[in-house]
C-alpha cells in the first residue's frame, strides 16, 4: 500500500473513532497521536535499515513535539490510534496489530533488563484506557480491552475486558453474557436508561445496581402479562397490553433539583457513633 494510500486509511479511522474531528486538515495538524504514529514508520524504517542512531534522533524529535514516545524497534499495524496522546510509551520490542486503541499515558512496558522479546503484544482490535500499564512480554488477544489505569501483567484472552492492579477478567465471552446484555439493553431502552451503563460486564457498583433493577423489571414484567393473561382467560376483566414507556422527560426540573439537594444532603450527612 503507497504512503498516501495508508495516509487516507488513517484520516478515516481517525474519523471513525473521534466524533470530534471535523476535517483532514484539522487531523493532520493538532493530532499528535497520527503524527507520532507516522514519524515512528520513518523511525522504524531507519532502524530496520540498521540506522540505528538517526532512527533514534528522530523519535525522540517526536518525543518532544507530540508527547508521545515510541521506540523505533517497536512494530505498529495498520489503522493504529493514539488519542490524545501525551504520555505514552511504547518499548523496543512491542507488537502492535490492526485497529488497536490506546488513550493518554498508556505504557507498554517491559519488566526485565535482558536482551529479548521484553515488551508487550497487542493483537488486532486492542483497547487500552487511559493511564493503563501493560508489561512484560504477554499478549492481549484480540479484542481485549483494559480498563483505566489498570495495571496488566498477565495474557489476556480475546474479548476479554481486565481493570484494576493488577489487572482482574471482568467480562469474558459466553452465550450467558451475551443473552443477559441483550436482555438488559431492550429493557434499558424501554425505561428510559442508556443502555451503554448497564452492561452485565461493567465493573461500576451503581451500574450493576441498574442492571440487576433491570433483570427484576424484566421478570417482574413478563410475570404479570402471564397473570393478566391467565385471569382474563378465566373472565376476568383485566387488560393485557404492554406496561407504558417511562418518559424521564416527564418530572419537573423542580422535581429533579429537590431530588438532587436530598442525594447532595444525604452525602454530606455525618452520623455521631
């Protein structure tokens, strides 16, 4: 694929994954993750080349001018993303394959002095949250994620999301997870909440808390269609639609204001023991 080829491929993964880039020239100018990431093929070029001293000028040159630091021995696939940027290092011997993410103040990192594979590999669709440390000479398997300021230390299998120090499985594929997401998003929608928070996966309290006030709605819900089902089978009067939709537009800003004083004074309530 020719320079400007892979430039464009860019630009549009750029675009893909940023809803706050408005044009090319906007990218190419005040993106310094795109401009580290190209500076770093010339870098990789010249180390490849064996021009080992001019390859390393030149990153550290990209060091200075976009806060990113990358090794040109590290190797970088295609549609690679760096948002934001600053603070983010990568190691001599990282791998890094297609589609993968990495936010600020990431590190792929090594844990040993010796010569050698030292440094992590990231397989196609890798996504590492800001302030995230990945070390060592492990492997994050396609499609896996890491948490904010995780630190990861062990292989991570695919489609796996780890967060916390040192980094824990928080979600890991299974048709159960799949069948409970699915569940919980057409019941998220129903009710009014953003079903993007209660994901059976997402290790925030309060999210769970949601998401299982949602599996009860839901149980609660079917059992009392097949109630009214059953009464009106036996002469009831009793009516069998589906429950209305809650509109959140429905309480008043005065509703909402008195709700958040009472949450605010609950806070700052400090019971005498």
């Amino acid at each position: 694929m020719g320079v400007i080829a892979r430039l464009k491929e860019d630009i549009a993964s750029i675009y893909h994954r940023d809803p706050a880039a408005r044009s090319t020239l906007e990218i190419l100018l005040n993106y310094p993750g795109m401009q580290a990431i190209w500076l770093h093929r010339v870098s990789h070029r010249m180390w490849k080349a064996n021009w080992c001293l001019t390859a390393r000028l030149l990153s550290t040159f990209s060091r200075w001018l976009t806060g990113v630091e990358i090794h040109p021995g590290a190797t970088i696939g295609r549609r690679f993303f760096i948002d934001h940027g600053m603070g983010v290092v990568i190691g001599e011997t990282a791998e890094i394959g297609d589609d993968c993410t990495l936010y600020h103040g990431v590190t792929l990192g090594g844990t040993s002095w010796n010569a050698g594979k030292r440094h992590p590999t990231l397989e196609n669709h890798v996504v590492v949250g800001a302030g995230a440390k990945i070390l060592g000479p492990i492997t994050m398997h396609e499609g896996s994620r890491v948490g904010s300021n995780s630190v990861v230390v062990k292989d991570v299998p695919a489609n796996t999301t780890v967060v916390g120090i040192p980094g824990r499985a928080v979600a890991q594929p299974s048709e159960a997870n799949k069948e409970k997401s699915a569940r919980r998003s057409a019941m998220a929608k129903k009710y009014g909440f953003d079903a993007y928070a209660v994901s059976p996966d997402n290790p925030d309290p309060v999210a769970n808390a949601i998401g299982q006030m949602l599996d009860h709605m839901h149980l609660m819900d079917a059992n009392l269609q097949a109630l009214s089902k059953e009464v009106q089978a036996m002469g009831g009067d009793i009516a069998i639609e589906k429950l209305p939709q809650l509109d959140v537009g429905e309480f008043s800003e005065a509703e909402m204001e008195a709700a958040e004083k009472r949450q605010k004074a609950m806070e700052e309530f400090d019971p005498i023991i």
